[in-house]
C-alpha cells in the first residue's frame, strides 16, 4: 500500500513528479465520458516510461490469440482495447528546446483530478538544460454532455528569459497497443488533411475496419488576450501538427486552447466523418474552453446531487468512495446499449475485451441504485444483443437446439478468452446474465422487459443449463461436472454448490416468467414460443433436474460444500498463513494453490449474496463463518460481498475491516498494478459495500429495506438511492437515520423491519440503531 | 489412413513423385545414428513445401515459453530440438539451369529406404524447361559405426544433351526452427573456412552456447573413373560451398561423393572442433564411400541378428514392425547416457524437448529385450543424472526436504512443458521412474544399481508422493487430490486410481530396496542417508500412507475406478460414436471430451499393464471388459497396451485388431501428421505388442516367460530376446513353439506355464498351442 495522494474531498492530489509513479498517476487521474477516455498522458513530449491511452468505446481490435497448447473450442482472436489516435499532444520548444519533464528539472510538479467538477489540470515549472525557465498549467476534459468532444488548456509563462516558445498541438494516430500479443500494428492510414484553421486524422483498425476521425482547432492567448499569429500545418501519414512560434518576453505567458472532436463509424458514416468532424470541432470552438467547462462543471453536479455519498470523520473515505463513483460514471454512462464496462474502463489495455460477468454481478447494481432505470435497461440489452452469438458459442462447445453461453469476456458477443478452465467451465457467468434480469425487474417493476428480450435470455441460458447437467445413474441425481466457480482457484471441479445453485434457480424463474408471459401477453410469447422452437415438453426436464439435483451440503456442519472434494483438502484458515505468504497469488506455485482449501472470492457467499432472500440468516451465518476466514480475498471483487454479508450478520468490525480493502485499491495501490490500469468493475463492490453493507439498502418486490449502521471510525455518513421515480437520500448519524425524499411521490420503505411512509418535504427520522458496535 | 509406399520386407519404397506429400516422406524416409538425424530432404535445391531437418542429439535450444494465461510454477523456456547445419546440400546447375524438382518435368521417382543396410536412395530423371534431361541417383547415410559421420552419394547423368554440369556441395548453418516460438534464429556464427581440400562451418545456438561444426571433403567420378578438375570455395557468414564445373557429353554420368563429419560441443572441446572435424573428414574421404557402406551393412547386420522380428504371410506387417525397430535404432543406440529418446527422435521439430515417460513406460522394455543391458542403465542413469534438477523442480511447486518431481518434458533435466494440468499434475511420469529401476532390474538382475543411483532417485520419488498425499479428516483416509493419469482427456481430478496405486508401489518398493541396501551395502546405506538426509522416521509416514491410503473402487462391479467422478459421467462406448465424431479430438470441444466418458489412453488398465503381477486374471479381465470399450486410443502409445493385455486374457480378435493400429501408424499415416516427424516412442509398443503380447513373453524374479498365440492372418512369427547373457529366438508356428538359444548358456524359461531348460544347439519345440481362434 502507498500513500503518495494527498486527501481531500473532491480531488485527488498528487505533488511532486515522481517519474516511477508515472504510469500508475496515469492510470488514476484517467479522465472519460464514458464514450471515450484518455490516461493521463503529458501533452508535451516525454521521453520517459509510459503507458499511452486514448481510447474510443465500442472500437476495438481482434489479435490473435496467444496460446501455448490449442483445445478445440477456444476462439482466434481475443477483442483489445484500442489505444487510438493520440489528441492531446502539445509539443513545446522553449528558444528551441524540447520540453521534456524527463530531461529537466522539474519544480512544484502538482496534478488535480477535480471530481466535482470533472477535469483534469497539472502545474508545474520547468528548468530546460539551457537554462531557460517555465511555468507551465495545463487542463484538460472530456465532456459530459457532449460525447464526441474533448478539450485542453496548456498555458507557458516565461519565468527567466526573453526569446520564442514553440507551440506544437498534434493529432497522431500512428499509435500502438502495448499489450498486442504479436506486435502487431492495429491501425492503418485512412486520410488526413487540413481544415481553414485547424487538421484532422482518419485512421481505421486493420481488421473490421472501424474508422475513427479526430480533428483539432487551436486558439492562443498571450498573457490572457487573443493573439492571432500564423502557424504552419504539417501532414504525414496518419498524423497533423500544426506549428506557432511566438515571440515572448519574461513574465510572458502563452495559452493555447485546443479543441478536439473524435467520432467514429460506430456512429457516423465512414465518408461523413470527415465533414462531421470539421463542423463540430468549429462549433467547440465557438463556444471557447469556459463555455465547455461550465457545461461540464454543470453535467457532474447533477451526477453527483443523484448519486454523492458523503462520509464524515474520514476524509480518506469520502476521497475513496467519490473517486469510485466518478470513474464508474466516467466509465459507462448508459445511453448507448451496445457499449459496457470494462474491468479496467479507459485507463488501460490489459483484460482486452471490455465485458465480464462484472458488469452482471456488481455494476448493474450500482446503476440500478444511481440513475435512471433506462441505464441499466441497456445493459440488459446489451446481452440480448448477443443472444445469438451466445447460442453460437454453445453450439461451438457440443450443445444443441438454442443453448446459449455468454462468453466469459467480449466485445461483440464472441468469446475471446483462452483458457479451459476459464472459457469453458466458468459458466456460472451465465447465471449472473439471468439474474440480472430478475435483478433489474425487482427494482424497477418493469416486468415488460421479459416480453421484449429477456425471456429470450432465460430460455437460452435455461436450456445451456439443462444440457450442462447430467444424470448420474451412480448416484440417482443430476451432476454438474467439470465446472470453475467464482473461486478460481479451484478449477474443473464437480458440482460446484454455486454454479449448480445459480443454474436451478434460473430454471426456476424463466418457469415462472414463461407462465407471468404466456398469461399476460399471449400473442407475444406465441411469437416468442415460435422463434425460440420452445415446447412445453422441455420444461420437463427442467422440472425433473429440479426435483432430482445434487447439491452438495456438509450437513454435520450445517453448510452448503463449495465442491464435491472441498472437505478433502487440508483445512486451514487465512489467518494461518505467514505475511510473507501472501497474496498466495504472488508467493505459490498455481499447483499449490489449486490444492489448498483458500478462497480466491466468494463462492458459497457469492450465492449467499444473490440469493440472501432464500436462507435464513442462521444458515447464512454457518457458511460465512465456516467460509469467509478461508477465503484470502485476492479478486478485487471479494471484499465488499463479504462486506456487505458481514453487515447483515452484525459482524461491524469485519464488514469495516473488509471495506477498507476496496475502498481505495487503487488510489493506495494495494495490489501494485495500478500502472497498469484502474479496477473500474469493482468500484462499483465498494458502492455496495456501504449502500447494501453499512445501508442496509436492499429491495424486495418493489420494497425498499434499510437497516443501517454506522461504523465506528465514521462520525455520519449519507448515501442517496434512486428507485422507480424516487430518489431519496439517506443520512445515517450516530444514533439516528434520516431518510429524505428528494424526488418523486411519497413512497413507503422499511427501516430496522419496520414500516414507513415517507413524502418529500417530510424526512423520516428512526432513532435508535446505527453504532455498530 | 494412405497407403502410398509400396510394400516389402525390407525396403520402404515409395514411387511417383508427389510434392504434396513431400513432408509426410521426408518424416518416414529419415535416417539418423543415435548421434545425429537427418530427415529426408533433398539434397538438390527444392522450392516446395519442405520441413528442412538435420538433428545433432544432445543439441538444443530454450525458446521462450509462449503462453496465454501465466501461472506461477511454469517454466521460462521450453527446450527445442534445434534444425542445425544443413550438410546434406548439393546444388546442381545443368547448363546454368538450376535443377529444383518444383520446377521441371519428374519422372520414374522412386525412395528407397533401405533398413536391412541402413541407407536411403533416392532416383528420378528431370527434365529441365530448356529441355536437358537428366537421371538422378542419390544414396545417403549416417554411419552407426561413426557417430559423427554423413556421407552422400549424388551422380547425374546427362541424358540429351552435351554441355556442363555444375555440382555445388555446401554446408550451411543459417537455418530455423519452424516452430521457434518468436520466429527467433537459434544459431550465430562462429567460423567458417577452408580446408586444403574441403571446407567448414562451425555455429553456435545463441543461448546455451552449444558449438556445432560441420566439414565436408568431396570427390567426383566421371562414368565411374576418379575425376580431379579444380572447384572453387566460396565463403559466406554460416555457409561454406564449392563448386565443381564439369563438361559431359550425352550419356556421360558425373558422381559426387560427399564425405561429412559433424561434431559439437557435447564431445570435444571448442577449440578443437575445427582440427577434429578437418581430420575426421580427411580419414572418412581415405576410406571411400564403398567402405563406409560396408562397414554399414555390416553394423546393421548385426542389428538386426539381435532383435529382427519376422512375420510370415503378412508382408504388410512384416514391414511395419521392421521399420519401427529400425527407426528405433536409428534414433537412440544407447551408449551415451545424456542422451534420450524423443516422441519424434530425429524425425521432426514438434514437441520439442526429448524425454517424456514414453522413454520409460515404452522404450526401456524394448531396449531391455533387444541389446546390451547396458543400454537400459544409461537410460536409468540420465534421471539419476537430472535428480538436483527434480528436486529443484518439486522445490518450485512449494515442496520440500529433497522430494523430487521429474518433469513431464525435458531436454537437460528441468520441465520444458507449461500447461498446469500436465506440467503440475500429470506426475504419474514420476512413478514410471521409479517402475523403470524396478523393471530393469527384473530384467538384468543388476541390483547393484540401486546402490549406484537406483535408491537415491526412489527414495526422492517417494518423498514427493508422500507429500502429495494429503489426509482428509473427512474420509480418514489419504487422498491424492488434482493429478491427471494418462488418461488426458480427465484433467485435475481426484484419487486417479493408476496415480495413487503407482505411487504407493513406489513407496512399497522403496521401503524394500532400503532394506536390502542396508543388509547388502551398510557403508554406502550410510553414505546416502547422509547424503540424503534420510531418516527412518520419515518411512513412518510412508507406511501410514499404505495403510490408510484410499484407492477408489467400484465394488459392485468389482472394478477399480478412473478417478472419483468416473461414474458420474455419463456411461458411453466407443462404439456409440458415429463414424464422423472421430478421432474426438479434432471433432469435439475439449470441454464435451473433458466431461465425457472416453479415455484417451489406457490409466487403469496402464497400471494392470505394469503391475500385472500384483493383480488375479479375473480383476484384471473385469477391468479390461469395463475400461477398454470406453478407450477410444487417441494416444500412438494407447493401443498397444491394450493389445498386450487382450493377449493375456486371450481376446485374440481383439488384440491383432489393436496391433493393426499402432503397426503402421506411421507408414499409413493415419493420423494424418506424419509430416511433423515419427512417432518413435510408440514404436516400441508395437514391438511390446508382439513380443509380449502374441508372444507372451514376461521376465519375473530373473525368469522368462512365454504363452505364444499365432495370429489368424499370420502364417508364423520369430522374434529375439537378449536376456541377461542369453539371446533367445522364439518361433511361433501353427501348432508348435520353437526356441533356440542364440547366444549364452542354457537357460529355463516357462512355456505356457510349464518350466523347461533350453540349451544352446538344443532347440526346445513345445507343440500345441499357438493358434489363436
């Protein structure tokens, strides 16, 4: 862990140019829109290490796969993040020489992620090895409301000298992803050329030809006011720059402002881009840098007057949870259904493909809790998008009549991971898709959603799980052989206790949604019945694998067996292990872990988690502590599902103990790999960790539940919930809970187990309950 | 399956010449000495599709692992058979056309490989596209009395034309790996130069600094007379040529004999090569090609006079079980004890590194049958020579105290392979290492062995399965959790019955040889419990192992079980599967192949295989009755096992049907992969088939068994064994067996159960039995 931010409650700080933090200050103070992201680069050149970012959403590259031993099954290619054409250089010549923040010394180095308002700005000042001496500010965004659009500010003062400063704004998209697994250049030239005053690249990936258009106007400033001077164009291949060299004195400072606008054929007509481009990057213009940031700062306030919490008596906290919630919504936005999350958002290349059962398990539930209903309607179509492809994918494997498995990671709907183990045996992911369907309707209502794509999902995956189970004739049951749960450090296991839960839930739940469509809507699952080849007859078997499942519990114990041979394995707890042992991850052989009894994430729990409303809590209780002190939490994922079961059970200290280990992975760099990228996914587990955790929020057939508690390091904290057409917002201080409706009608909710109405304008106060301990 | 060589007995003819099966011919037409190999290219030029392969043993590369998904525990590198310096090289120019067999009228092509005197021939008239035919004839070997010697013979003959021949001989060492990982160049230069009549090249792999040198002399014959006309040298980075320019008028005939030593560095030192080389080539080219072929035949001869099986009525068979004991011999003779038996010998690049548990679960009974014991122990002591690294191996993994894992795939002792369920798991090979020593002293009586290296490198083994055990507090037994048996398409699973019961036998028999080490040699008991560290106390564990340990059965139908979830599968034969669904491997997913039934390779019945001994013909046939219609023999090691023990248990039909697949594997290729090179190791199942199944033969406690059966299709078969000082021939007729006593003094040995004594000169004819049917 490494504390090298400074705290506050809206920014992350950063003082001081350390050029072996680079790459991980690049990852952190990443700014995106959630159509497109930027890791923070320098403008300027920089010859030191670094890990260059520009991304698009949607645009993506398929490499070839890397593989040391081929299994028929896996896929040719796995879907890349693309880093694209780079938009934000400036490059600075001072009387002729380079700046380069490598190559001088550098003076109160400060960076600011501002969160409040949404942009990014750095400072410092600069001793070049002629001597000559620079202040340099620089900021930068890309707009919340304006999704194709991205600005910068970059201001040189003169501090000791009189002479020339090159400005030098360039679009490049001769560019490269680090991670190409045969480095292999991505992109291939397309056009670039010039506007009236400004310059423009097309660039397009070599495969699947996605064009991506980027175009740039400058303006500058001397000490504030316009200077309009010439410059010279420059056009090479895949790459524009244009060239001011202006005349200063000391004390002098030059602004230059520059606006870009970066658009692709995922929305626009290849041959439109061109045009649509040199219109937009005129119109930001116009409107100038304040303008843009005011709409900006705008934007981010209505994000915030949703979805802030608000912790007090722990500054490190509150900088921790706002940081997560920015980047979530810097992330994924929600307005367009074919994009999604990516483990690592636009702060990185690694992971590749930009969709796994994250987005299911952790980020739906932040949205669904955050913003309108409409977001996390689109990421269930995202997946009913993919159907067909999961049913390919299925096909691919040996299953049969419209089984589908959603890929493990993906772009487009294909698979794009290589590993058995994984690829094809960690399908409990399946379950996560049918569950957020069940999810999204509990807390919406929106039952319409099974009519227009989502009983499709749940027939497929229903049937994938129908065919995945087999009878055991030895045992007189139905198996599930050869599977990975969430723990992956268990892998080709036999009837994993969540996978084979999960799998009979969802069985159960598309019976009941057949029935709730085929009453209600005839016509439509006749449709449905027709274009899926559903039969009545195949519900049988269904029912039968229900009645006759195998499910594996330890009853002596009282817990359900995470795998048929969990209990055989030596038996210690986490506690047993020596610091220098850990992460095990990090320090044993993969053969040592796979055969040791540690818990990579919850598996058992993670069942528990989804499915809490179907044990009582004493059962919850047996499993989480027979399974919890086993478990070594070494996914980002881990802690805060055990967080928020850890609340449920009263166990504050742990449940705050866990939390403290999500809330600021990355900005303390917990796991040493920030450099390479924030954990965006499981952002979105610390949310929950206090809304679901400390909150007690839960929702239950259209219900609200709270049962909040306040941990004893915090003096009050506030969280805000929107559901259905409300929003309310809850305080919890010590020894008592203010509930607000901030929006919509009055609406009744349960606090402590108790029922409540509340209506706006008359917030409800229970006392009594929140210390934790 | 193809048949395109023709058949014979000693021969394998192929004629017609088809470039698209130029790959599959230079595999089956390679020659190589237990030194070197060479596969059958041309020597001429040759712009087709080709696998260039010329293989100096003992001579490797570390390619870079390549690998989707690390894990920790996996090695860096994987180590290659490494392509070395092409010395067969002679490029022919007919009046400056340049003859490539691509590209010019072939016609009468005909490939001799001639096993009774180890040589290949190859002939074919060319007409060139100015219209000069020519006619062709090439003989080549490498010599089995001179490790480090090549000689080729190459003669045209103008057939049309008067004008000039050119004759290029060359050495080149600027030549890959087609399967590098990083299409990386594994050799550099070293030097190159003249001789006073030759020429030479000396490289060096990159890492490792392995020095490979090649010197070649020539001389030319014009229609049979000594023809000394001037050439020139041409030196070149790695590639040394000359060339010869010869005026022939029609129907003159111009041979170039070239004479080559090839030497490295794993037998002289550096410096000398040059000198060495330049000496041996001089000796080589004195002696003449006619010599060094007599000195061939006559090595081959001698061969063949100790282990040639004979086959009557059958001459497919006969042919095939010939080619297979020749390519054996070619590629291991068994006199340098750092050197081993690769799947592909000298035949091919692919799976690179050399030793795999086929050298002891297949080769060792061959070679322990066929020659000088000698032979079998530098095999046991190329492991006791790698036992630093085993134990450096297990050490890796997370294990301790001088437990040893040997590894899966090897070049110089450390794993090669990186794929976790075989790298970590497939750890069986360990125990067919330990049953290699038990085997070969059966065989030779030589237990001195154990003192020399034996009881250290069973003592490490069975350190490593005590470890890998662990007890389960549930069953109150010992458990082997997470291997894969030889059986891969079962991977991670638990208490693989063959794993733990070869395991267990090696403990057993350890505790034995500790014993009887003690008694025999206390001082050197002594030296190696010091060495070791070996105290009694650790047999303890050892002990309670065999006591409590759990081998898993299915006692209803008296059969010993796969592994745990066996029976949860899904009960299938091989012979429910369509025509079209096999091989499985190349028309399933490896997940459906994972979950099913199908075996890839004998696991149970491995072990009955091994340890026939320890079980009543009854177990075993019930194990054979259940496990072997679930086989589906997908292995080139799988059917030969089988065919064994369908021998022993007298399902004749059943055994010659499995004999068939592995006999001319292949020569008829089909597998369709025998353009990659051949499957050496499996050949010597072939001979198992034979020999120990048809033939019935055994060695327990220093005796000999034999109980013949004579195939329907075969009119009768011979085979040799080498027995400690004895060599046995025994021939199987229609009702008799008669065994001759070759070499040694009289000797008993059993047939079909009843004792006989058979002296030399006193053929023992036992009448009766032999049919099949």
């Amino acid at each position: 862990m490494e504390k090298f931010l400074i705290t506050d409650q809206w920014k992350i700080i950063e003082e001081g140019f350390d050029p072996a933090r680079q790459r991980s200050s690049e990852s952190i103070f990443s700014i995106g829109n959630g159509h497109m992201g930027q890791r923070a680069n320098f403008e300027e050149y920089y010859s030191g290490d670094s890990l260059q970012g520009s991304y698009v959403a949607g645009i993506y590259y398929p490499d070839k796969t890397k593989v040391g031993w081929w299994k028929n099954g896996y896929p040719e290619y796995f879907a890349k993040v693309v880093n694209s054409i780079n938009w934000i250089g400036i490059d600075i010549r001072v009387n002729g020489v380079q700046l380069d923040l490598a190559k001088c010394d550098v003076g109160n180095f400060r960076r600011v992620l501002n969160m409040k308002k949404g942009y990014l700005q750095r400072q410092f000042t600069a001793e070049l090895n002629n001597g000559d001496k620079v202040q340099v500010q620089s900021q930068r965004f890309v707009s919340m409301s304006r999704n194709e659009v991205g600005t910068v500010s970059y201001s040189v003062k003169a501090l000791n000298f009189d002479g020339t400063i090159e400005f030098c704004p360039y679009l490049n998209g001769d560019v490269r992803n680090q991670d190409a697994n045969y480095d292999e250049m991505f992109w291939a030239e397309v056009d670039q050329g010039l506007f009236s005053d400004g310059a423009f690249v097309i660039t397009k990936t070599k495969k699947l030809d996605f064009h991506v258009a980027a175009g740039m106007r400058c303006a500058l400033t001397k000490n504030g006011q316009p200077l309009d001077i010439d410059s010279d164009f420059n056009v090479e291949p895949m790459k524009v720059s244009q060239q001011y060299s202006v005349t200063v004195k000391t004390n002098d400072e030059i602004s230059l402002h520059k606006y870009v606008g970066i658009a692709s054929s995922l929305n626009h007509e290849r041959k439109r881009l061109h045009p649509y481009i040199e219109q937009l990057t005129a119109e930001i213009k116009d409107l100038g840098f304040a303008a843009l940031q005011q709409e900006q700062a705008e934007e981010w306030a209505d994000i915030w007057n949703q979805c802030d919490i608000r912790i007090e008596g722990d500054e490190e906290a509150q900088q921790g949870i706002r940081f997560n919630i920015f980047q979530l919504y810097q992330t994924y936005t929600g307005d367009d259904e074919r994009l999604n999350i990516g483990p690592k958002g636009f702060t990185g290349e690694k992971y590749g493909g930009s969709t796994y059962w994250d987005t299911e398990g952790y980020c739906l539930p932040f949205y669904l809790n955050t913003t309108d209903s409409r977001v996390a309607r689109n990421l269930l179509l995202y997946r009913y998008r993919h159907l067909q492809k999961a049913i390919q994918n299925a096909k691919k494997l040996g299953f049969s009549d419209g089984a589908a498995l959603y890929p493990m990671v993906t772009m487009n709907g294909e698979e794009c991971h290589n590993e058995w183990e994984i690829t094809f045996e960690e399908i409990h992911r399946n379950g996560a898709i049918a569950y957020a369907i069940y999810n999204y309707i509990r807390h919406t209502g929106d039952e319409d959603y099974l009519k227009e794509g989502g009983l499709e999902v749940l027939l497929a995956i229903s049937r994938f799980w129908s065919q995945r189970f087999n009878f055991s004739e030895k045992r007189q049951k139905y198996v599930m052989l050869g599977v990975t749960g969430p723990n992956e450090y268990e892998n080709n296991v036999h009837n994993n206790w969540y996978t084979s839960y999960i799998a009979c839930w969802t069985m159960r739940y598309t019976l009941e949604c057949i029935d709730k469509v085929e009453e209600e809507a005839p016509e439509r699952f006749d449709e449905i019945r027709q274009k899926t080849e559903y039969t009545d007859a195949e519900t049988e078997l269904w029912k039968d694998i229900l009645k006759r499942v195998y499910l594996p519990e330890e009853k002596s114990q009282g817990i359900f067996l995470q795998q048929d041979g969990y209990l055989d394995k030596v038996q210690r707890t986490a506690s047993d292990l020596e610091e220098n042992e850990r992460p095990i991850n990090q320090h044993w052989s993969w053969d040592r872990i796979l055969r040791s009894c540690f818990i990579k994430q919850g598996d058992v729990l993670q069942g528990m988690y989804f499915f809490e409303h179907e044990f009582d809590e004493d059962t919850i209780r047996r499993n989480f502590d027979f399974y919890e002190p086993r478990t070594v939490h070494e996914s980002s994922l881990s802690p805060c599902i055990h967080s928020v079961m850890a609340s449920k059970l009263g166990y504050s200290d742990k449940a705050y103990q866990l939390y403290l280990r999500t809330a600021r992975l990355d900005l303390d760099d917990y796991n040493k790999e920030v450099d390479q990228g924030l954990h965006i996914t499981s952002m979105a587990g610390t949310w929950m960790s206090v809304v679901e955790g400390f909150g007690g929020k839960r929702a239950r057939n259209g219900k609200l539940y709270f049962s909040p508690i306040l941990p004893d390091h915090w003096d009050a904290y506030s969280f805000k919930i929107v559901h259905q057409n409300h929003r309310l917002k809850v305080s919890v201080e010590p020894n008592q809970v203010n509930i607000t409706c901030e929006r919509g009608e009055s609406i009744s909710c349960y606090v402590y187990g108790k029922e409540y109405e509340i209506s706006p304008g008359h917030p409800l106060t229970v006392s009594g309950k929140p210390v934790a301990s």
